[in-house]
C-alpha cells in the first residue's frame, strides 16, 4: 500500500546514509510486491511460480544427468525416463500392477476408515471412551506398522491380507487419533445450543458433532490416505509379487534406474490425483466452509 | 404466578489449594410470568453462571431453580436460550436452522415450514431464508438465534449477552427489534448484559449482582413506561437511573479491585 512507503524505505538499512536513488526505490518497490508477509500474489505470478519450480527441476536433474558426472546408470535423463514410463505402460502392461497397488490401498485404509471414523467420534464427544482407549492408542501409534511387516507375513503370508494389514496398521491409530482431535474442535456453544433445543445425546452426537466435524473429518482422511501409500509400497517391496513396490523392487534388481523412476512417480500421480480428487469433492459437499487456500 | 423461582443458590468451582471458590452465595429470586429480568453486574459477579444454572447447563452446588413449577435438572423442554457467541448451525441453512428444534421432534415437516417462515418473517429474514450464516452479519446471526429459540415456543427465554459481540449501531437496533418482540411476545426472559443502559431499556426490574462472592446487591423496579424506544435513553427517570446503577456498580468494581486476587477473576469464568 502506498502509505507504507516512507516507513519501509527509512527501514531499509541498504538505504541508510545514502541518498534513494529512483533505482533503490524501484528495486523495493518490486522487492515489496513480492515478499510481503500473507499478501496474495496474483494467479498468473502464482502459477508462474509453481511452474517455474518443476522447470527448474527437471532442468537441474537433466543437467546433472548429462554431465557426465553421475554415472548415468544410477542417474537416468528424463528423456529416458519418459521412454521407458511409455513403455511399461504401453508393452509391460504396468497399470495392472499400479492397479493392485489402488486396490489394496483402497480396501486397507476403506477398513481403516470404517472403524477409525465412528470410535475417533466416540471418543471426542464422550470422555469415557478417550480415557478408556486414548492411550492405548497413542501407545500403539508410535510402533511403527513397518516393523509389523515381518511378523505378518508369518501371520498373513504375502497375499492381499498382509497388505491390507499393513496399511491398516499405518493408518487406523492416527486416523482415529486425528478424527478424535477434529471432533473435540467442535464449539461447546454449538453443543449446548443444541441442547437448549431439545436434542438428545444421540441427536447431538448425529446432527450436531458428526456434521459440525465432517469437514475436517474429510480433510484428516485426505492427509491420512498419502501415508497408506508409503505403506503400501514399503509392504510390496518386502514381500510381494505384484504391485508397483513389487515391480520398484525389480527395477532394482536389474540395475533397471529408469524403471525405478517410473515406478516412483507413478505413486506420486497416484497421490496428486487423489489429493486433487478429494479438494474438489470437499468443495462440493461442504460449499459453506470458507476456505483461502486449498 | 412466578415462572422461574431461584432458591438459595450457591455455586462454587473446586479450587487449587483447598479453597473452593464460591461463585454465587445463596441467591434467591422469584421471576413472575411475563416479565423481562435483567442480570447486571461487574465481571466476576456469576450472572453468566446464574443464567446457566437456570438453563441447565450448569448445576448447582447447592440450592434449586425451579421453572413453571418443575425441578430444572437439565435443559428443558419451554426454556429457550440465546448465547453470546453466535451458535448458528454453520453448514445449515437459516431455515434449517430455525427448523432445528422442530425437526429435532420429527413433527409434520410442512407445518413445521409454514411455522418457521412466520418465525422468520417476524425476525426480518424473509430474503435470506437460504443463506448460511456465515454469508450473515453478527446481528443477523443473533436474530437467527432469536428465531431458532422462539421456533420451539419456549415459556422461558434465557439470554446470555446476546448483543455484546455486536458494535454499538447494530446493538441499539437489535434492542429495538427485542423490545418490539418482547412487546408481542410477551415472554418471560432473562436477559444478562454488562450494558447499562441496555438493562434500562429492555428490563421490567434489574437486579444487580455484586461480585465475590455472586450476591444479590440490589433489585431495581424500571418505571419507565412501555412501549419503550432508543428516545427514551434522554428522559430524565432514565438518565436518574443510569447514575444510580452506574455509581453503584462502578462502587462494587473498586471494591473489587481492591479485594481481588488475579487468579480469582480467570477462575469465574464459566
């Protein structure tokens, strides 16, 4: 803003003693427009911005891979990258494997949800469920589900049951944690004035807690669903013959680099895609949250 | 016939210490049907705790209110309530959420609407009936609060500064609105307030609490002839009366400051 001006100059120690040249003050003119503590860019600096960083990127990996520097076993371009994406997609037929890979994901954290949703909202409306599970449950939370691998395997063998162990593992205990936290943020007033109306414990629990909560309940499965990836690949590596962690695995023992690559970032697709997915249906179904950033 | 009856009511909040800290001291009070009661006093003194125990919100630590003749052991059926902080459904609709307490009974849906748009109406928010609150001001959100309460045809109407949050145009223009509902209405309410002049205006009798202990330190008798209006705050009975409470409660506030340790004020909070 322009009134701002004089105080930011004086406060510039670049400026002091010197007298402001019409170039100092163009140059913090610019530098203000920029970096400015919570003010908004416009789209197209914005998107520009974002842009401009995987350009960057890609250009600094295919810079180095080209080199001569990395051994370009280790460290492919991401011209041959792209080749051999097309042709495990293509001729390989590797959307299969990436299509177990969904599937698991899917039926081990769906079963994560089912039962982490409805306990995580027991226990942010009753104290009598948080104090008898609570910290069991933040117990739990911190072995690692990575650990579990091995030991079921020896329960579950290498079949889908394993894998879906393993994502549960990974997920049930924080979903149920990070759902009790959402449903404790709903106002106590809302609670109470629904109270004064008449309604029920269960009624409460129904039409006030679970809708007042949905929205963040929904954000938590979001944040939640990028973990089971993690572990769903970490499973597939360890003991699979199918998957994209499976094929990862492969890759690797083949000195296949490029084929590791796309396996890599057919996860992260994967990812961006139902992140994506999940914003744009938040935005359908809670059109009265007012939301600044996604 | 007295509507609500407040008898011997005591409050205290288990301190650290060993020492409890006694929010109300034996409070009695009869409330007739009909009419507007004002709960005055400096912070500290348990009007809002007063209100809440009268609601049910709260219990109390000895002593019993009594409404229409029955023992409050909880929130009621017949006992509506406003807050301060705005308590609009947020994913709900300021029909849905006048509808609130009706659907809540599973009556007849279209009788209920036919209600709820008159209730509606009478608060002025016939054009927003599809709005969500949060595309509303604070003083339409108070409104929809009033209409939400009145939806269920409460005998008894618990406000809990229901216009503190709101700046001071909107306030004297929802004073108006509450003294003209009030007018048809003709509810018994408990209103709680910290605004001087909004007691005088809205209340049949105002009782001010002196803080503590919560006791009762005076109760007033508002001469003032109804139907009142915001010209009424220049006549000479309001201006006498503004003084008195003023002086007195201000009294009360120095006495306050004196006696009061700083962990006794945070602990009065409800």
């Amino acid at each position: 803003m322009a009134n701002q001006i004089p105080n930011i100059l004086a406060a510039d120690p670049n400026d002091a003693g010197a007298p402001v040249t019409h170039k100092d003050r163009r140059r913090s003119y610019i530098w203000r427009k920029i970096f400015t503590i919570r003010k908004e860019l416009s789209n197209n600096v914005g998107g520009a911005l974002s842009l401009a960083f995987f350009v960057a990127f890609v250009a600094g990996w295919w810079g180095l891979a080209s080199s001569g520097l990395v051994n370009p076993l280790f460290l492919p371009t991401p011209l041959e990258v792209y080749h051999v994406a097309i042709r495990s997609y293509t001729v390989d037929k590797l959307w299969l494997d990436l299509g177990i890979s969904v599937y698991r994901v899917l039926v081990g954290f769906g079963i994560a949800v089912i039962v982490a949703v409805p306990l995580g909202i027991l226990m942010g409306s009753f104290q009598f469920f948080r104090s008898l599970l609570e910290p069991f449950l933040a117990f739990l939370r911190y072995m690692p589900a990575t650990a579990f691998i091995p030991l079921l395997v020896l329960w579950l063998g290498i079949d889908d049951g394993q894998k879906f162990s393993v994502i549960w593992l990974g997920t049930f205990f924080h979903l149920t944690l990070l759902v009790m936290t959402s449903t404790l943020t709903v106002p106590l007033p809302l609670i109470e004035a629904a109270m004064m109306l008449g309604a029920t414990q269960r009624q409460i629990v129904t039409k006030v807690i679970w809708r007042s909560a949905k929205p963040l309940i929904f954000e938590n499965l979001r944040i939640v669903l990028g973990w089971a990836w993690t572990y769903i690949v970490v499973a597939e590596i360890v003991a699979a013959d199918s998957g994209v962690g499976y094929q990862i695995l492969k890759a690797s023992r083949f000195l296949d680099t490029p084929m590791i690559f796309v396996g890599i970032l057919s996860i992260g697709l994967v990812g961006v895609l139902s992140d994506f997915g999940f914003n744009a249906l938040g935005r359908k179904l809670f059109p009265y949250v007012q939301r600044n950033r996604v | 016939m007295s509507m609500i009856q407040i008898q011997k009511v005591s409050k205290f909040f288990p301190g650290g210490k060993s020492k409890n800290l006694l929010v109300l001291d034996q409070v009695s009070l009869d409330v007739p049907e009909g009419e507007f009661l004002v709960l005055i006093g400096p912070s500290g003194c348990g009007k809002s705790t007063l209100l809440r125990i009268m609601a049910g919100l709260a219990e109390p630590s000895l002593g019993k209110v009594t409404i229409a003749g029955r023992d409050v052991d909880g929130p009621a059926v017949g006992v509506g309530m406003v807050f301060q902080t705005y308590t609009s459904f947020p994913w709900l609709t300021v029909e849905q959420n006048v509808a609130f307490g009706l659907s809540l009974k599973g009556t007849d849906r279209i009788k209920n609407s036919e209600k709820v748009r008159k209730i509606v109406d009478r608060v002025g928010l016939s054009k927003f009936l599809a709005a969500f609150p949060s595309q509303l001001s604070g003083g339409m959100q108070q409104r929809v609060a009033i209409a939400r309460a009145l939806a269920t045809d409460p005998k008894v109407l618990l406000m809990d500064e229901p216009f503190g949050a709101l700046d001071a145009m909107i306030r004297v223009e929802m004073q108006a609105f509450l003294i003209d509902l009030w007018q048809q209405e003709r509810k018994t309410v408990v209103f709680v307030t910290h605004d001087i002049d909004e007691a005088i205006l809205l209340g049949d009798r105002i009782v001010v609490l002196s803080p503590h202990p919560g006791r009762i330190h005076e109760v007033l008798n508002v001469k003032i002839a109804r139907p009142r209006s915001i010209q009424d705050t220049e006549t000479s009975d309001f201006v006498a009366l503004r003084h008195a409470l003023r002086t007195m409660i201000f009294a009360m506030g120095e006495a306050n400051n004196a006696l009061t340790r700083p962990e006794q004020v945070s602990d009065c909070l409800p």
